[in-house]
C-alpha cells in the first residue's frame, strides 16, 4: 500500500510528511476496500454512457462577457517574483 | 424588533411592503445578531462588514428584494473573499460573482457574509474546513452536517434569513435536516453552476436553505433561471415556482413511494424510522396514496458515488498548481516546477481533500479504470434507469434524510468510512440528476430535529415543492427556533 500510495503521490503532485504516511496509508486501505465492492458487481452488458447527451453535443457559440471581469489580484501579489525573473535568475 | 429575526423571508417581505420595518433597519439589526452569537456557532468564514450599500430600489419587485441571503463560500463573490474552505485558496479575491450570486445582488438582496464548509464540499459534518468546524445550533457539541454546515446553521441560528449551498452528494439536505430547516437540491442545470469552485461537476447542484418552503420558491424564482455562461444548464426560463408551489391540483391524489431499503433499521436509527413513519401518516392524511417500492442496488450507491466524485475531484483540483490560483506567490524560484506544485498543493490541501484526489487518482490511473471507473458510470446509468422505473408507479419519493440525527463533534472524524455512510440517503438524487427537498420532521427524544427527503422526477421541481408545501402544511413539525438560539435572542440588546 505504501509504495501504491507513492506512486498515486507522484501523479496527483501531492506529497506526505512521514509523520502522516503510516495513518494515510491504513485509511486509504480501508476506502480501496470499500469502493471494491463496485468490482463485484461487474456488469459490462451495459455500453458507458456518454457524459453528456448526444442532444446536448453541438456547443453554444463563444460571447464575451457582458461585463468585464474586474479586481486583479494587487501588484504587490506577485511583483517580487516577476522582479526575480526580470534579473535572468532562472 | 428583535422578534423580526424569526420570520420567515416572505413574511418579512410582507412587513417591509406595510412599511414596518426598512430593509436596511432589518439587515443592521440581522449584522448584530449574527455577531453576537457567531462565536458559539461559527457558522461564516467571513462576515459582512457593517456600511453596506442598501439594495437598488429599482428592484424592488424582485422575489426577495431586501432579504438578507448568505452565501456558502464555495460560490464566488466579487465583495468577499472565496476560499472553499481550504487553505489553498486563502484571501482568493474572485473576479466575478458566481450567475446564482449575481441574480440575487440584481434582485435586491443583502449578503450577510460566506459561510463555512467542509473544504471544496468534501465532507458531511464541516470539520474538514481548514479554518475551524462549525456547531449544530440545537446542540454545540455535536456537528451541524456538510458540507454546507455554515448555511445551514446561519439559517437555523437567525443569522441569515435565507442561504445558498450547494449538493454535490447531500451537502444542502443533510445539514438542513440535522439544523432543522428545509434544504432544497434542484435538477441538475436549474440553478447555474457558473461560479461555483468544482468539485465533481456531474454531480455539483447549487441548492438553498429557508425556514419554510415558500421561501425555497422565492429563492428558485430568483436563482433558477437559464444561463449561458454553464454549458449544462436547462433551466426553463419563464417557470414560476411559487405558483406551481401552490398548484394544489398538481398533487391531488398524487402517489407516494417509500423506499423500502432506506427503512432498514439496519441502516437507519429508531428514531428516524419513527418520524418517517409519521410522515407516512402526515401523507395519507393530506389525500396523498403510499406505496412501498424497492430500489435495486442499494448497496452500490455509496461505493459508486465515492469512484465518480473523487475521480472528477481529482481532474477538477489539478487547477490548484500555486501557479493559476491560491497560494505560492512569491515561489521559490530555486526549485523546479514539479516541487513547486508539490510544496503548495501538499500543505495547501487538507487530509480529506488530499485522500479524495489520491483515490480519484487511483481508479482513473491505467489498469483500473475499468474496473472502478468506468463501472461506476454503468452503476450510476443503472441507478438513473431504476429510479426512472420507479417513477412509473408513483409520483414522488420519500426517505429519510439522514440514516442518525446530528453526531458528535469528532466522533467520526477519523474514520472516513464511518463518515461517508451518512450520505447513504442522499446520494442518490444526484446520481439521478433528480431534484429533491428535505424538510423538518420533528424532534428525536433527545431533542435533535430529523430530517425528512422527498426526491421527484427530473424537472419537476414546481411539482415537488407543492408536494412539500402539502407536507409541512399538515405535518405541523416546520422550522423552530433552537432553544441555544432562542436563550441568546432573549438576552440580545438591540
């Protein structure tokens, strides 16, 4: 489970302390067990249905907005860092 | 004038019209309260700040104009910041308002302040806000449900009059029944979902709390319209929810189903059974037939829900990379880009959001999606078939709202399954796309309120909130002011 857990980490871009790994680790056993019951279960005589209806397929055309978006974030939020690449330190 | 906190919206729409009282008199008045007894409840991560502008008299013919209305901080405002309860989005000030925001600030309406959640909605008691919990007004030892804890309490507490929530699996109906007010979920695309923070957006509903069910039809005259900025919204744009509210004609004689596997007493408490067999009683007294019907598949529900829902949560939260939102601003430009999403995403997300994205990883990760994913998609096409079915022999449905009453701050916080089994009885109206109420049902001995759901086919959302205008016209068992709440309004000085 852990080495599982690790792998899964690695692709949800998460990390965890080692204080937590033992503890994550046994409930998210436990939740593997409890959604396992949904392969008991297997029904594939039923296609997948599509996410969206066919009806509902053809896509409005793109509008602008009514209004324009306001309240960008304040300068201050990020000038350091746009500073730091300006000075070539990466 | 204190005694104007418990009123329901429609009723003190009535006094504002007869000049009794000024909206603006009444949302000072609601301020101060909702200060005063926000310390014992905590229902708002933010609240309003006094000197707000009062409502466009323009509007004035608005469904609720002058109400004041609170908002779950999962919806985005342009005056408040909007964290989703979750640290990662700390201080995030949105660059608009969320459509269902926006058509209640149109209207007239005040905003009291956003409320608290489980974090991005994942959760069923509001203890995994990343701020704090907040405590059932009935009892503040015990949880007020989620994940719109905050709405519910704030509307249970007198610190709002009305609230918007949102139900991703019973997070409007769930803290509805266990504060003892009615929790509405509309169809799926009723209510815009633009604006509303992702979670698992084939099961996202923007729902509402109220005292009564009228209120619930104002809000819906209010909210639930056509909007095309949300792809999947189907909202008819001339319905008139009041009038169908009070179509009595609509549920003359009208069928009623019981589900027979949500009143197992191995899953729901001999309290709750109790009170939904009054409500059966209620039912057959107001000229309604019941029925006992079967659900096919009960137990696939929740193990279904929880592959579908962590499985787009963890498609939606990718977005949290310290880069387009939320924290990671200035970043640590020694690092790469890898550690850098790592260094904000793993602090930035609580255990329950960080185990629900893990999940939704694993089932969607290569040589298992079949096995989960993909057979949660035929589970629910199944459910969404049976439920279809069922509405074949019968006009609504009734169940419990919630297998217990409200549990115990952290009795369940550690163990995730214990937690997720509350949800048995709501799930399946959104895995259903189907709209669903849950109304107050009397008190258990022990003096916490029970909830009571009816879930009615999709679209008939009118129909149903006639059903339950019927019901709690003749239950006698509505929204009533906790003893906690109605001790600190009496020693209240305005």
């Amino acid at each position: 489970m852990k080495e599982l857990l690790d792998h899964l980490c690695q692709l949800a871009r998460l990390e965890l302390s080692p204080g937590e790994r033992e503890e994550f680790a046994r409930k998210f056993s436990d939740l593997v067990g409890f959604v396992d019951a949904i392969k008991e279960l297997r029904d594939e005589s039923r296609e997948i249905p599509l996410q969206v209806p066919k009806e509902r397929m053809d896509t409005a055309p793109d509008e602008p907005r009514e209004e324009p978006c306001k309240g960008e974030l304040p300068r201050s939020y990020r000038a350091g860092h746009i500073g730091d690449l300006e000075e070539g330190e990466v | 004038m204190k005694e104007l906190l418990t009123l329901t919206a429609h009723e003190l729409m009535a006094k504002f019209a007869a000049g009794e009282v000024a909206p603006e008199e009444f949302y000072a008045l609601q301020m101060r309260f909702a200060r005063h007894i926000e310390p014992k409840v905590r229902s708002f991560l933010t609240l309003a700040e006094d000197g707000v502008s009062p409502p466009d008299v323009a509007a004035r013919d608005g469904a609720l104009w002058g109400v004041p209305v609170s908002i779950k901080d999962l919806l985005t405002t342009t005056d408040f910041p909007t964290t989703a309860g979750s640290r990662i989005l700390e201080g995030y000030a949105p660059p608009y308002d969320a459509t269902a925001v926006k058509l209640l600030r149109d209207a007239g309406n005040y905003f009291t302040g956003k409320t608290n959640l489980d974090e991005f909605g994942m959760g069923s008691s509001t203890e995994n806000s990343a701020y704090f919990p907040t405590h059932n007004p009935w009892d503040l030892a015990r949880v007020p449900g989620g994940s719109s804890g905050g709405s519910a309490a704030s509307v249970a507490a007198l610190q709002s009059v009305v609230s918007l929530g949102t139900d991703t699996g019973g997070s409007v109906r769930q803290p509805a029944g266990f504060c003892g007010v009615v929790g509405f979920l509309p169809t799926y695309g009723y209510v815009s979902r633009n604006g509303l923070i992702a979670f698992a957006s084939s099961l996202d509903h923007v729902g509402m709390l109220a005292r009564d069910v009228t209120d619930i039809a104002l809000m819906m005259n209010t909210v639930g319209r056509p909007d095309k900025l949300d792809a999947t919204s189907q909202a008819p744009a001339d319905a008139d929810y009041l009038a169908e509210m009070n179509d009595r004609e609509s549920v003359a004689g009208c069928t009623v189903g019981v589900i027979n596997q949500m009143m197992d007493p191995k899953l729901v408490s001999q309290d709750v059974l109790v009170a939904c067999e009054v409500a059966i009683r209620v039912l057959e007294n107001a000229g309604c037939g019941v029925k006992r019907v079967d659900l096919a598949g009960v137990e696939r529900l929740l193990p279904c829900y929880y592959i579908l829902c962590p499985a787009e949560a963890s498609s939606n939260l990718a977005r949290y990379d310290g880069i387009r939102y939320g924290a990671g601003f200035p970043a640590d430009i020694s690092r790469t880009l890898q550690q850098h999403y790592r260094a904000v995403r793993s602090p930035g997300f609580g255990e329950e959001v960080r185990r629900r994205i893990l999940l939704g990883t694993y089932v969607l990760s290569a040589g298992y999606a079949e096995a989960y994913y993909n057979q949660a998609r035929r589970v629910r096409h199944a459910i969404t078939e049976g439920i279809a079915e069922m509405f074949e022999g019968v006009d609504f449905l009734l169940l419990p709202t919630s297998p217990t009453t409200a549990f115990g701050l952290g009795e369940r916080i550690d163990d995730p399954v214990k937690m997720y089994a509350a949800d048995i009885c709501t799930v399946t109206a959104n895995l259903a796309s189907t709209p669903a109420i849950s109304l107050p049902g009397g008190l258990s001995p022990d003096g916490m309120p029970i909830g009571i759901q009816f879930i009615a086919p999709q679209k008939h959302d009118g129909r149903l909130l006639a059903l339950a205008r019927l019901y709690e016209e003749h239950a006698g068992t509505g929204y009533s002011v906790p003893p906690l709440v109605a001790e600190e309004l009496a020693g209240f000085e305005e």
